[in-house]
C-alpha cells in the first residue's frame, strides 16, 4: 500500500509540473503579446482540467511511473493549451499569426514523437493512447474554431465530428466496438492538423484555403462514414452469429 501511495505521489507531481509549465507558457505569451482576459482565463481553464482529469486518470490506472512518451504528450498538451489561449484571445484582439501557428507546427510534428517513444522504451498502455488521443482531437477542435472565424461555423463540423462521434455511441453502444487498424484513418487524421494549420496560416489564397478545409471535412466524412458503415454490418453480423438461446440466457443474467 505503501509503495503504491509512493506512485501516485510521483504521478501527481509530473502532472503538478505540467501545469506550472502552462501556466509559466501562459505568462510568456501574456508578456509578449499583451493577452487579453479571454485568453488568460481560457488558458488557466485548460491548465486546471487537463490536471485534474489526468490526475485522476493516474490514480485509476494504477501505472507505476509516468513514462517518457505521456511526457512527451503532457508537452504537447502545454503547447495546445497556448494555442487554445491564442485563439480565445483573437476574439478580443488579433495575436500573430506567426506565434500560433509555430505553437501548433510543433504540436502536430510532436504527435509522431510519443507513440515511437513509448513503443522504444516498453512504455505503450492504454491510458497513454487515450491521452494523445485526446490531445489531438482537442487541438483540432480549437483549430476549427479558429478557421471557422474566416469561413463560417460549418468548419466547426471538423472539430466536433469526433465529439459527436462519442455522444452518439452513448446512445447506439454497437459504435463502441472496436475498429481494426487503418492506415486511411491515420492518415485522414493527420491532414486535418494540417490543412486547418495551412488555412490558418492564410499563406494562400482564400479559395485555395478554402478548398484546402473542404478537403479536410471530406476526407473526415469519408473516414467516419466508412467506420460507422463496418461497425454497423459488424453489430448485425455479431448478432445473427448467436444462437437465440444464447441471447436469451444473456438476456435473463445467466
């Protein structure tokens, strides 16, 4: 009991100094550009959930130390929490463009980084898929939000595609199954980082942005609808698989 109280002390002091990072990020950012109250107070709303949901995550897991690619991710958590304070502030003002986009270059080149760490050093567990799982779609959700400031709310479809994604399994549990590996599902995630980054960037033209996140939205449409189509004939074939008997024993408990 003992040692594992030592563990979770340890867990909790990485996710402890994750925090202090974001804020100290925080406070550079507020000092070179002049953040406003909106991308402070988002910012700080960032830092303090990402840390209290990760703590908790820890102590459920029960992991013995934190592991150099969950670092790797806590970085690049930190670096999506001032990307989201960029964002919230450029509602109030306009920061440039420059500082958030170099912010999320670096977390989306830094997403290929974790996963070789821990498959290098044995260090691979579910909670820290989950977590750059959630990093990921989090940074796409507040990319989203920044691009739909140039092309309308239905760039949003993007960022929550995902979230709806989840509601809907609550209420359709067949969407929970899992799905086997896909090379096109990597690969249709990874574009949306970039073509939100390019648009973002405004480096092109507007149509060409323009088609750029149209590309983007396609191809995630494309990856969902695909997945939602096998998991569906996958739950029908699941039940016509079992025998009658089967089900209803499941059915009455037994």
């Amino acid at each position: 009991m003992a040692l594992n109280n030592t563990f979770d002390a340890r867990l909790q002091q990485e996710t402890a100094v994750g925090a202090g990072v974001q804020i100290l990020l925080l406070a550079l950012l507020g000092s070179a550009i002049g953040m406003g109250p909106a991308g402070w107070l988002t910012g700080l709303a960032f830092a303090f959930a990402t840390w209290a949901v990760l703590s908790r995550a820890l102590h459920r897991s029960r992991l013995s130390s934190f592991g150099p690619a969950n670092r790797v991710t806590l970085g690049r958590a930190t670096l999506v929490g001032g990307v989201t304070a960029l964002v919230a502030d450029s509602f109030e003002s306009s920061p440039p463009v420059t500082l958030l986009v170099g912010l999320t270059a670096v977390a989306l080149i830094l997403d290929g980084v974790d996963g070789k760490v821990a498959r290098r050093t044995g260090t691979s567990s579910a909670l820290g898929a989950r977590f750059d799982m959630e990093v990921d779609a989090f940074l796409i959700l507040v990319l989203s939000v920044y691009v739909s400031m140039q092309f309308g709310p239905w760039v949003l479809l993007i960022g929550g595609m995902r979230y709806g994604f989840v509601a809907a399994a609550r209420v359709a549990p067949w969407l929970n199954a899992p799905l086997p590996p896909s090379f096109a599902r990597k690969t249709v995630a990874a574009l949306q980082g970039i073509c939100l980054l390019l648009a973002g960037a405004e480096l092109l033209p507007r149509a060409a942005n323009l088609t750029v996140v149209l590309l983007a939205l396609g191809s995630l449409v494309w990856s969902f609808g695909r997945d939602v189509l096998w998991l569906w004939r996958n739950s029908r074939t699941t039940v016509a698989e079992v025998p009658a008997e089967h089900m209803v024993l499941e059915l009455a408990g037994r």
